[in-house]
C-alpha cells in the first residue's frame, strides 16, 4: 500500500525498507529478546517519486539521518510494538518530506518609507532630550 505524502504524492511501498532491531528503554525482559525498534531505510538519491527539488531540500533537512549515499535512515523506537514504531518511522518520514516540498514564501525586500524615518528620527530626539535634561552639572 503506497505512503501517501500529499495530495498528488504518494511513495510506493517498495522504496521503504524497514527492519527490527533491539531496542533499549522500557520491556523488562522482553526488551532483550524481541527485536522491537523499527529502523526504516528511504533512498531518497534514486527514489523516483519525489521531484528533483523535493530530493534536494529533503536530503538537506535530513542531516545526519542521511548517509553520504543518500539514503535516509529513521530509527523509531518510542513504543514497545514492532507496529507502532514502524507507523511511527513511516510518519516522521513523510512529515520530513512534507517539510522538504513545503516552498518557502518569496519575501519582496523592502524599505522604510519617509514618515517612518521621520517618526524614528523624532523618537530619537525625543529620547536625547530627556537624557539631555537628566544630566546633572556639577560646575559649582
């Protein structure tokens, strides 16, 4: 069943491997000899699906989640169920790529206007005058 992402991307099953490995923290005993925590494993360098500029800025959001092979790799091992920490790996790797196709807004630089150069120039003043009449003159 594909990995639905957005609306209009989806990942095909077959680019996502996960496997079990030992995981630490709460099980008692059962956390030695179950094999709990899903590690999950996305190629994002060849996966087909994503866009060129989604690959990208994903590989770069990854940091050291990405081997230098470009391959993600997500470790969930926040329950004691093989399930849940397999759904749990999937979701952190579709809100990464979600994050990554996600397009900034186009910020326009700008300038202050006159009047709001005026009105800070003015606040300056303003401010200088009342240190000015704070001053203490010991000339005497």
């Amino acid at each position: 069943m594909p990995i639905a992402i957005l609306p209009g991307l989806t990942l095909p099953d077959s680019e996502v491997t996960v496997s079990y490995i030992l995981a630490s923290g709460p099980g008692g005993q059962n956390v030695n000899k179950v094999a709990t925590a899903a590690q999950l494993r996305f190629d994002a360098a060849r996966s087909a699906a994503l866009p060129e500029r989604v690959r990208t800025r994903l590989l770069e959001l990854a940091g050291s989640r990405a081997t230098q092979d470009g391959v993600i790799v997500i470790t969930a091992r926040r329950f004691r169920t093989q399930l849940r920490n397999r759904q749990d790996a999937i979701e952190r790797l579709a809100e990464l790529i979600r994050q990554a196709a996600h397009r900034p807004a186009f910020r326009v630089a700008t300038r202050p206007g006159r009047a709001a150069r005026e009105r800070r120039l003015q606040g300056k003043a303003h401010r200088a005058g009342i240190k000015r009449t704070r001053a203490t003159h010991y000339d005497e």
